[in-house]
C-alpha cells in the first residue's frame, strides 16, 4: 500500500500521516527505516539509519563517520557510542528529522510497537524498563574458532543458541539466520562489547540483562540439565 508498509495479516505499521515528511524513509516488510542521529556537544551529530520493526524492535546503523561498522545498535548503544553527554535518556536524545527538523523518537509515532512489546510482556525476564531481556551471547566455532554472535529476543533465537550452545561441533555455517562462513571476519572486541543491556550496552552481566530462567529461553523439550532443573523449579 503507498499509505504504509504491511504488515503480518494486511495491517500496516504507520499511516501516511505518521511517516510524513520523515527523513531516510525506506519501507520493508516488516520494518521502515528513517534517517536518525545524536548530538553531542563536544563531537557534533552522529547520523545513523534506524530500523523500527513490527515486533517492537529499534536496531540502528550508524554513519558517523565513513570508516564506522557499527550496527543493529540498540538506541542506547547508538546514544552511548555518539558520545552523548547525558546518556540514559535516548528517547529523547535519539532524534529523526521530521520537515527538516530534529525530532526526539518520543515525539513521534515510531516507538509505537516499542511501548506495545512493553505492555504486552508478560512472565518473561524484564529489565527495569519493564522490556524483556537477554543478553546477546557467542557461541565459538569449532573449526576456526572465531566467535559468532547470537542475539536473544524471541524464543525462536533462544533456541538457535541453546542448541549451537550444546553441540560441541558447532560451526559458523550452522549459523541459520546469517550467511557467515569461517572466512568472515570476526566481529571487532570494540564491538562485542555491546551486549544488549538495556542499563549498559557495555555490561558485562547484571539482573537487567541475565535471565536465570523464563518461559522464552527454556525448552520443556530439551534433556539438558538446566531446562531439566528450571522445568522443576516452574512446578515447585
């Protein structure tokens, strides 16, 4: 449709009128994308691609300078990698440009699904903003021993790395959601430091982003020790 990208079902993500005059703007199938960016007072505007999906999801690319790999950023890794004085505060730090304007995201239409995934989470593992949460791991090849990144948002990720997690001959092809062979570079230490924390993109493990347990990172099915003693745990 040219008033909105659909979505799942005939829906659509945003009308016309929400999109308006937005910068970058690019429609997929369950996504947009719009030019976004974060003003620092001592390095200037850091300009990045944002991706808004259907399931709530925010992922950023950022463009700050030409050399910069940095992507699928959360909106608080993007605040913090663009030297943002005040961080912590990326709804209203991050900003698109609306009739050539910089609007913060919390002005906008855009963080729509965002809130919604918030409301509609339920007995899973939160972080203090309410939002599920896992942290992205990495599982290490067999063969070349490079390091691959899983990110953890739905059970179907979850799953992917406990199994790659348990297979002690796991390799970057298996990977199945990624095209990576062992000849791809492995991901820069600058950048595996990004976990997905919603408190700290650089945590190294805290309550916000470490699930001990919920019903989207454990598999009644699996014979492994800690589904075995989480599924105990559930019915205790």
């Amino acid at each position: 449709m040219d008033n909105g990208v659909e979505r799942e079902g005939g829906s659509m993500l945003f009308s016309e009128e929400e999109l308006w005059e937005l910068s970058g703007l690019k429609k997929g199938g369950d996504f947009v994308e719009v030019t976004c960016g974060c003003t620092s007072h001592r390095y200037g505007d850091a300009v990045g691609k944002l991706r808004v999906f259907s399931n709530g999801e925010l992922e950023i690319t950022c463009e700050c300078t030409p050399g910069c790999d940095e992507d699928k950023l959360t909106p608080a890794a993007f605040e913090k990698h663009s030297g943002r004085e005040t961080a912590r505060k990326w709804k209203n730090n991050v900003w698109v440009i609306v009739n050539g304007e910089k609007v913060s995201l919390s002005k906008t239409a855009l963080l729509k699904y965002y809130n919604q995934a918030l409301k509609g989470s339920s007995g899973a593992h939160r972080s203090q903003n309410g939002r599920v949460c896992h942290r992205d791991e990495f599982v290490c090849c067999s063969k070349c021993n490079k390091e691959r990144r899983f990110r953890l948002r739905t059970k179907e990720e979850c799953r992917i790395h406990h199994d790659a997690l348990a297979d002690v001959n796991w390799q970057c092809s298996d990977l199945p959601y990624d095209r990576i062979t062992c000849d791809d570079e492995e991901e820069r230490a600058s950048r595996r430091v990004y976990r997905g924390c919603t408190r700290a993109p650089t945590c190294k493990g805290c309550t916000s982003c470490v699930c001990f347990g919920c019903e989207i990172c454990r598999f009644s099915d699996c014979g492994c020790q800690t589904c075995i003693d989480f599924t105990r745990n559930a019915k205790s």
